[in-house]
C-alpha cells in the first residue's frame, strides 16, 4: 500500500533547503579554515624545533656555554649569529624557540630559574610543570604538543650529550596563535550566524513574494472550479506568473463562453425535443379517444419519431465529437471517393427534383488520413442541405492546391440572407428552410477536430461551403 507523504508549503521547504545548504556550507568554510591554520602552526613549529635540535646535535653547549650561551636575547630565546651567513634567516616564531636542560625527574638545570618576577621564568617553568604532568617519558619522546588552559607549546627532545641523564627540550610558546586562532574562530561562528540569519531572511522575503502570487491563482483556480469565470486583474512582475495569469484568463474566457453555450445547447435541446414529443402525445390522445384517424395519426407519429430519432441522434454525435471519443478508426484514404459515395446515396433525391451533381475533382488521388464515418456525416449534411435549396445544378470539388486540400460543395439555390449568414453554424440556429439548426454546427466541429476550417461565401449567383483541410503525412 502507498504511504501518503506529508505535503508542505513552499516557503517551508525552500527556506529548511536554503538555510540547510547554508550551514553545511559555512560549516565547511570553518573546518577548512581550522584544518590548514591548525596545519600551518604545527608545520611551522615542528620546521623550527627541528632546525634548533639540529643545531644542538652538532653544537652541543657545555657547562661554560651554559654560563654564557651563544648569542641570545635577554630571555634565554635563541638568535642568530652575525657571522653565520649561510644560516638561513628564522621566520618571525624564531625567536620564540627557547631550550632548557632538565634531568629525568623535571629538574630545570638550564637556565638556572631566579625569583625576579619575570614572565619569561614563569612561562618555563609552567612548561616544565605541564610536560611532567602530562606523564610522558623524557627518553621515549622527541616531538609533541602540549595544551595548557590557553597555552600552547610545541616540543622537541634530546638527550644532553654533556651529562647522562639529562635531556635538551626545545619548545615554542605558540598560545598567542591559538588563542588568535580562537578568537578568530568565534569572530568566524558570529559571522557565519549573521549571515545565516540575512541570507534567511532574505530567501523568506524572496519565497513570500512568490508564494502570495501562487496563493491568490490558487484562489482564483478555486474559483474557476466552482463556477465562477471572472478573470483577474492583478499584476505579477515575475514573467512566469504573468503567463501563468494570462493563460489561466484565457481559459476562464473559454470555460464561460463554453458554459454559455452548453446553457444554450440544453435549453434548444429540450425545445427541439418537447416539439416532436408533444406531437407524439397529441396524435396518441386522439387516437384513444378516436377524434384522430389511427392511420392519419399513425403516419404522424412515425414522422415525428423518425425526426426525434435524427436528432438524439446527432446530439449524441456531437457529444463524441466535443469529448473527443476514443473509438475514431482513422485510416489513409482517397477523400474523393468518400465524397463521391456519399453524393451517390442522395442519387434518388435529386433525380426527383430533375437536379444535376457535377463533379470537379482532380486526377490524382486525395489521400488524407481520417475516420470515413466523421466526413461521411458531414459531407451528408452538406449535401442535404444542398439538395433543400438547390433549383437546378450541384457542383462537388475536390483538389489539393498550395498544400491543401479543398473541398468545395456549391448549390445555385436562393442566397443565404445577411441576417442568416453569420449565425448557420451555430448550434440549433436555423435559418429559412432549417430543420433541427444543428447539422452545419456538427460539420465544423468534425473540420475542426482534423485541424481544418469551414467557409461559405453565397450571393445571387449561389452558395458555396468550402472545406479547407491541411495536407497531411500519409505515412501515419
């Protein structure tokens, strides 16, 4: 069974998925930023310890060097010799390298540690302090690290070469780097979270203003669902839901003139089927109450029923034709033998009438692609109402001209009135001579539904009905 999934509004989702993808990527920003500053402190350390135990290893001091030490600052921080040319110069932490000799037991031997008050004795001596606590052993350890509270000191060992027992330490204070690296780190979160909150703020403003469009369409389709087909008026500045508005308006124009004409076709519908049926009713009555000959009545009731018959009928056909019914058997076909066995069908009908069907059909064939019985239906009604107001002469034409196929079907009958002109093909609009008004209506619809259109031009000389279809792939 499918689970159903928990909807969310729009603004939510992209706001949880822009502040997501925001933190993780400030997150990121400052684990690198840590990782290659935490890289660089322990590269530069570890660079200069070894460069000072080197030194040591091939100029180990002695008891009077240890009295007077070479070249140094007043704190015991090791310098450069004036002399030493090829020596290259120490980065800016050189100076903060300092040695110390201590015995096995952390007993500072080097330099000897007086009670002035200077920081520089307290700051080796809290090393000291913080290395033998850290229970390491002197002879297994050369390089490390040592943390304490804020301070941060890298280490080298190695053994003193003048006095079993005891070890030269090497160690740089780089605690004003961390604590530097600290605060930046703070400075770093407060401005990731400043930012996170206006870039949040902002894609909130930004998704509300899309998001309030998009409700008040929402609105509007709601509307339009409930038979409301009043269009909007509201201006968007986004492109999209300015199409979006343009294209829901346009469907609202159709949605209603479709309801209007549905309107329209129901009440005809019900005129045009109470007539017939009260006819029935009325010749029954008689009949059974014997004021009306049964067989004056009989004949009445047949002709009644065989024109209600034809126009269910046609309601019905043209119901399929507006869902677009599924059950159209198209194939490639010569359209002039359609109309040319349809026209045959009325042979008796105009041979009552003395009426002559002339054909203008080109020599090769008009192959089209369509379901014979929709052009076989509208051909027929065209041809019938041809055969009503024809006085002597028919004329069909069939001929592919400029990539199109034309179909003509003129009769020499009386001109259609100015009045009459623009309404035959309206639903049960029925001009001089009209039966039900919907015959022309279901040959537009069948042109139509094959992409093509329908004219009439009609004048004393005759009426003429053109049908124009595109020519079509024939392949398919």
């Amino acid at each position: 069974m499918r689970m159903k999934t928990s909807k969310k509004s729009l603004k939510i989702r992209l706001l949880t998925t822009v502040t997501l993808l925001l933190a993780a990527i400030f997150t990121l920003i400052y684990l690198v930023f840590n990782f290659f500053f935490t890289q660089y402190i322990e590269t530069a350390a570890t660079s200069l310890l070894s460069e000072a135990r080197q030194d040591y290893i091939e100029r180990p001091f002695d008891e009077d060097k240890k009295l007077e030490p070479e070249p140094a600052a007043s704190d015991g921080t090791l310098v450069d010799e004036p002399g030493d040319k090829n020596k290259e110069p120490h980065t800016a932490f050189a100076s903060s390298v300092k040695k110390t000799i201590i015995s096995e037991d952390f007993e500072i031997l080097f330099p000897q540690i007086q009670d002035t008050g200077f920081s520089d004795d307290d700051s080796l001596t809290n090393f000291v302090s913080g290395l033998e606590s850290s229970d390491i052993t002197l002879a297994l350890t050369a390089d490390g690290k040592l943390e304490l509270e804020d301070n941060l000191y890298y280490y080298s060992i190695a053994p003193n070469a003048e006095k079993e027992g005891t070890y030269a330490v090497f160690f740089l204070n780089m605690s004003d780097l961390f604590v530097f690296e600290q605060n930046l780190n703070q400075i770093l979160l407060i401005i990731m979270v400043i930012g996170l909150v206006t870039i949040a703020t902002i894609t909130y403003l930004l998704v509300s203003r899309i998001t309030k469009p998009l409700q008040t369409l929402a609105l509007f389709a709601k509307e339009i669902g409930e038979g409301n087909y009043q269009t909007i008026d509201e201006e968007f500045v986004d492109l999209e839901l300015h199409e979006l508005k343009t294209t829901m308006n346009e469907t609202t124009k159709k949605l209603k003139l479709y309801d209007a004409d549905q309107r329209t076709f129901f009440q005809n519908a019900s005129h045009e089927l109470r007539t017939p049926l009260q006819i029935i009713k009325t010749n029954a009555e008689g009949i059974e109450i014997g004021i009306i000959d049964d067989k004056k009545g009989a004949i009445a009731i047949k002709n009644e029923t065989d024109k209600l018959g034809t126009l269910v009928e046609d309601i019905l056909y043209l119901s399929r034709l507006e869902t677009r019914s599924a059950d159209r058997l198209t194939a490639t076909n010569d359209i002039r033998e359609t109309l040319a066995y349809t026209v045959e069908r009325y042979a008796s009908v105009s041979d009552q009438k003395n009426l002559q069907v002339l054909f203008d059909f080109q020599k090769d064939p008009v192959l089209f692609h369509y379901d014979e019985r929709d052009f076989e239906r509208a051909f027929q009604n065209l041809i019938s109402n041809a055969l009503r107001y024809a006085k002597g002469i028919i004329r069909l034409g069939c001929k592919e001209i400029d990539n199109r196929i034309m179909i003509t079907i003129y009769n020499d009958g009386e001109p259609i009135s100015k009045t009459d002109l623009p309404h035959i093909f309206d639903r049960f609009y029925k001009g001089n001579k009209g039966v039900h008004g919907i015959g022309l209506s279901i040959v537009q619809s069948i042109v139509q539904t094959y992409g093509g259109r329908i004219e009439v031009m009609s004048s004393a000389k005759g009426t003429t009905f053109t049908i124009i279809l595109p020519q079509q792939n024939t392949s398919n």
